[in-house]
C-alpha cells in the first residue's frame, strides 16, 4: 500500500486500509503477481462444516471462489432457508401391506400405530 493509501491488488484481492491486499472470501493465500498481490489460491469450503451452509440432505460441491448445495434429483436448494425443496421426501415410519398380491408401502405419522387391516 502506498502513501495515500491505495493498494495495488489484482485477481480476488481488495485493498484494506490497514492491511494492504486482502483475498476476497473463497481465495487465500496472497502473492506478489507481478506489480499486484493476487490471490490465486482456490478455498475448498466443502472440506470443512463450518465453512458452508448446506444442508445434510444435499451434496457440498467445491466451486472455484465458493460453492454449491447440490440436492437429490426432483428438488432445489433454497439458499435462503437452507434446505432442499421439493421431490421425495423422507420417510420416517412406514408399513408394507401386501393386498392380494399387491404390495403398498403406506407412510404413517410419528407415533402412529396404524395397521393394513384387521
């Protein structure tokens, strides 16, 4: 940084006024790049929890600078909520009833009890 406080920063650096060139979030590692500092060095943000916000039921994909929450097929993340929307949803209870010869999986309610028949 130079006396007036500009900096010379090149690709996913910021100028900071106290520190100089800074990587923007989803780069580290700054480098002199000739004339500018740049930061080159991609964050893997799926390597670490704590680090994005997706949900358990999607897949974390590394993008270069930032990332994606992936969903099953049929579904959408909403990143605004963070969750999967749409598609099939998870089954917590179910029961198998085999009809003439039919077989129907039947989801049921939590603590529900219910039978096929009786």
């Amino acid at each position: 940084m130079n006396c007036d406080g500009e900096c010379a920063c090149g690709a996913n650096a910021e100028c900071d006024i106290v520190e100089g060139c800074v990587c923007v979030d989803g780069w580290t590692n700054p480098q002199q790049d000739g004339d500018l500092v740049a930061c080159l060095e991609d964050v893997n943000e799926c390597d670490d929890v704590s680090t994005h916000s997706c949900a358990d039921t999607s897949t974390c994909t590394n993008i270069d600078g930032s990332y994606t929450c992936d969903c099953p097929p049929g579904s959408q993340y909403d990143y605004d909520t963070n969750v999967c929307e749409g598609g099939i949803k998870k089954i917590t209870k179910a029961l198998l009833c085999v009809v003439d010869g039919l077989t129907v999986l039947l989801s049921l309610r939590e603590n529900d009890d219910s039978v096929c028949f009786e």
